[in-house]
C-alpha cells in the first residue's frame, strides 16, 4: 500500500462501519451510513477524523454487523 493511501485506508477500518469515506482531489469526506446521510468534510484526514469523532459523539451512527456477528 502507498503512503498516501494509508490514511484512507486507516479511517476506513476504524470508521466504515459508520461512515462511507472518501478521498478525493484534496478533499476528505464521511457520510453517514444512517437514514440522514449527513455528510463531513476537511482538508487533512486529521481533520476528518476529528469531525468524524465529533459527528459519532453527538449522534452514534448504528454500526453494519459482519459477516458472523450477531446484530
């Protein structure tokens, strides 16, 4: 994996159970996987993350259940 890939594929491992993460141009974004498909965004993914933790703490967005994982 490239280096600039890692930071997405770090938030995607923490969060894609909650969030639908992308990187694009010089944009990061999270939208929520609940029915308000809210959407954040930042420049840095420090920055999303910290708005990631911000958006989750406010309102849990309810986590997708594995393969194998009771729900």
């Amino acid at each position: 994996m490239n280096a600039p890939d890692e930071p997405l594929a770090d938030l995607r491992h923490h969060w894609g159970s909650a969030y639908n993460i992308q990187h694009i141009g010089e944009l990061w974004l999270a939208q929520r996987l609940d029915k308000s498909r809210a959407t954040v965004s930042a420049k840095t993914p420090g920055g999303l993350l910290a708005k990631i933790r911000d958006d989750y703490a406010a309102q849990p967005v309810p986590r997708q259940a594995g393969p194998g994982v009771d729900g």
